[in-house]
C-alpha cells in the first residue's frame, strides 16, 4: 500500500469473512468526513496514480488474505468490498469511470478483473444464480432481458383476409357447405 494509507484503508486490512466489524468501522469513519470534502482521488494523474496503486493492493490484500484462509472462508472481490477498500462509495467509483480516458479504462480493467474472478466461482456454483445475475447486472454492465412484441395484427390480417377473398373470386371458386371446400362455381351450377 501507499504510504499515503487513509485510515480506513490501515482498517480494511482487518476484514475477513467472518467478522464485519472492520466494515462497519469503514463505514462509520467515512460517513464522518461526508460533506463537502474533496475527491478521494482527484482527477490529476497524482489522483490516477494513488488510485491505481490502493487498487492493486486491494487485489493484493484478498490474495494474501484467500492463501491463509480456508475455502468456505475467502474473501470474494466484489464492487462493493472493492469501493469500500478505496474509501469510496460504488457510486463514486462509477463517477471516476465516467471522468473517461485512463480512468475508465484502468477502472474496467479493475472491475473485469473482479467479473473474472467471480465468474469462476458463479460456474463452478459457489455463487447462487439469483446473486449473480443480480450482481452482474448491477455491477458489470450484463443485462438480463426478455422482449415481447406486441403488435395489432388486425388491420394486417384483414387487409390479408380481402386479398385472399379477391385471389378465391378471380380463380372462379366458392364455397361448397358439402364437401368442406372451395370448388370451381361451375360444379355448383352443374349440381343444381
């Protein structure tokens, strides 16, 4: 980590997967210095930097913590955990990816970073289904969509009916109640 170490990232060192305490005290020291503060990571290639750097040992933190714990233990990369290991909101890091340019490729190369990771763990079914469509389209752009069309196929049918009725007349049929059918007119005619 950098030297340059806020408070909640020496905190975030503590998590793990059993005790939430360190999350919530992140939470707490943030929403403390909400309010009219600057960017955590200013738009400057300082800000970038610091950015890239707390976010490379956010990676390397889950690493080291996962190769100590057991497997029901791991931490999972998440937006979230991720955002919250940056000191920001998943809704800040999603302002930073819309500043553009070297932020927003270096954040989807983040956020594909931890997509990867989780998709592993969603096909090997250690991620139920309903939480990871609903995390994949909620943090990873995926969209779940089905579309109907509906359409007044009224006004289509009967223009189709009337061409069909004008083809049956100028071919010289009819309808025989009989046999079910339509039939040339003159066998109507020679039956009568």
């Amino acid at each position: 980590m950098p030297k340059k170490d806020a408070s909640y990232l020496k905190i975030a060192k503590k998590i793990s997967s059993e005790d939430l305490s360190p999350t919530l005290e992140i939470t707490t020291t943030i929403l403390k210095n909400l309010g009219g503060r600057p960017a955590t990571y200013p738009n400057t290639s300082q800000g970038l930097q610091s950015f890239i750097e707390n976010s490379q040992g956010f990676f390397e933190y889950v690493q080291k913590a996962n190769s100590q714990l057991d497997d029901d233990k791991k931490l999972i990369p998440d937006i979230e955990l991720y955002s919250l290991w940056l000191g920001i909101s998943r809704w800040t890091l999603s302002e930073y990816q819309h500043r553009g340019g070297e932020w927003e490729k270096i954040i989807n190369m983040f956020k594909d970073s931890i997509l990867v990771a989780k998709k592993q763990l969603i096909l090997r079914g250690k991620i139920p289904p309903v939480i990871a469509i609903f995390d994949l389209t909620n943090n990873h752009g995926y969209r779940n969509t089905n579309s109907f069309v509906l359409e007044d196929r009224t006004a289509a049918d009967n223009d189709d009916n009337s061409e069909l009725e004008k083809k049956i007349t100028d071919a010289g049929l009819v309808w025989d109640n009989e046999s079910h059918e339509f039939v040339p007119q003159e066998r109507i005619e020679d039956a009568k």
